[in-house]
C-alpha cells in the first residue's frame, strides 16, 4: 500500500485502549504510521483506506462515546 493508498489520520484514544483502536485498524487495513504516549492519552498517526474512513469514525464514534478522537491530515 503506497502512501496515495490511504487517508492520513491522527487519533487520540486513552492510553488503556490503544489496543482496541490498533486491532480495528488492523482489521480494516490501515496501518500505524506513528505512535507518541501522552500521559493517559495515546497520540497515532494512521493511514486508513479511502473506502473504510467512514467505517472508522462511526467504530470510533459508537465505542469510545467521545473519548476518542481522529482528525483527517491534509495530503502533502
């Protein structure tokens, strides 16, 4: 997958449950460009296939009720 491949993100989830947000990434094809740890907060970058952006935020929405959020990064 090459970088026009995908849509970059950055999302900010609490720590505890970094792994819930890696293992949906991961099933629906994106990939961890980066990851800072900020106290309780776990700060990616990720790059999410175009036809599965959508399908993130409504997971993203619908399991963490607003503790987490993303945030599309404008394309270089």
């Amino acid at each position: 997958m090459t970088q026009a491949d995908v849509v970059s993100c950055e999302v900010s989830a609490p720590a505890d449950r970094v792994g819930d947000v890696m293992a949906e990434l991961f099933r629906i094809g994106g990939q961890i460009q980066d990851m800072q740890h900020q106290d309780l907060r776990t700060l990616l970058r990720v790059g999410i296939p175009p036809d599965n952006v959508i399908l993130f935020e409504k997971w993203l929405a619908k399991e963490f009720h607003g503790t987490a959020t993303s945030t599309l990064l404008p394309i270089n």
